[in-house]
C-alpha cells in the first residue's frame, strides 16, 4: 500500500528565450513573447517557467485530494521603429485550473484534472487546454491516465510515489511535431492513455 501519489503537470514554452517576432505592418511596432528557456522537467514547480502549473496530491491515508495551480508571467516585448523596447508583463488567472469529478472507491481514486489559460496581454487569442481523467490504485500506486491537449506548447505529466522519483506519465513537445499557436485554438488535436 502506498500513503501519497502525486500528479504534476505543466504546459511551457520549450527552449525559447523568445517566441518569433510579429511585426504589425500598420505601425512597425515589433511583438515579441517571452518563451520559459527551460527543457522537460518535473522539478520547473515555483521557478517561473511554465505557462501552467497543476499538482494534485493523493493522500490515501487522508482519503483526500489536496491540489495545487498557477500560471506564469507572460513578458511581451514591443519594440518601436526606432529601436527601443519596452516591455508589458501579466498574469493568466489559474481559475481554469481545476480537479473535478473526484470519487474515491475501498481501493482507489479518479478525478480529472483540467486547465484552460489566455494570454493575459491577448484577450482575444486562444487558451491553452488539456483535460486528463486519472485513476490512482492504492496498492501500487499505479495510475491510469486519459488525455487530451493542444498542439502548442510543449506539455509534460509526471507521477511521484511517496516521494520517490518522478516517473514521466507524457510528453509534447510543439518542436517536434512542429505545431505553432494556431494549434491553441478549437479541439484538442492530441490524446493519449497511460498505465504506470
């Protein structure tokens, strides 16, 4: 029997200092979004670099969930015609982070956990999603996921057993598949089933 399980996930812009810059033909003005510089990792929690952050322990001594979700700094740069920058900064609410549907059997959990997060600095872009069902058995401490996301940007989902190595549950990552921020907007175009 195991005492706690923990699910962390995270969704952050891979690799970049800065995502490509988009001149506005009208005024000149160059925009450019920070990326979070980091590579896939369970140990990014409270660094700043991730777009998203969601961690749900399970206490199976408790019999309860506690659960945990954040949002980064978005930094955009805007550099004007004659070379100088200035920078705007805002913060997605973590509202869209959330653990439902939680219901608890004699020898296991499930829940889902969900995030849907805006640009802060673009109202009108399109959320990041992704949703995963999850079933946590209390004797191994395996977990059975199902889940979607988005093409962009990079995410990653990590299992820890009573404070063991984090064990990698799944991961995206938009260089390879080459998706861009379009792929942010309508369905989630990835899915994927985990046993670990």
């Amino acid at each position: 029997m195991v005492a706690i399980v923990k699910i962390r996930g995270s969704v952050f812009i891979g690799g970049l200092q800065w995502l490509p810059a988009m001149t506005d033909p009208e005024t000149g003005l160059i925009h450019e979004y920070a990326g979070d510089a980091r590579e896939f990792t369970p140990h990014a929690v409270h660094t700043g670099r991730s777009r998203v952050e969601q961690e749900v322990v399970v206490d199976f001594v408790k019999r309860k969930l506690f659960a945990f979700a954040d949002t980064g700094t978005t930094t955009l740069r805007v550099t004007k015609p004659d070379g100088i920058s200035e920078f705007k900064q805002g913060k997605a609410s973590a509202d869209g982070v959330t653990v439902s549907d939680e219901t608890w059997d004699a020898s296991s959990v499930s829940f889902i956990m969900k995030a849907t997060a805006a640009n802060p600095l673009r109202p009108a872009a399109p959320a990041v999603d992704y949703e995963l069902r999850v079933t946590v058995r209390e004797e191994t401490g395996q977990v059975e996921v199902k889940g979607s996301h988005d093409g962009f940007p990079c995410f990653e989902f990590y299992k820890q057993v009573d404070f063991g190595d984090f064990k990698l549950l799944h991961s995206h990552d938009f260089r390879v598949t080459g998706d861009t921020p379009a792929a942010m907007a309508g369905d989630m175009e990835y899915h994927f089933e985990r046993n670990l």
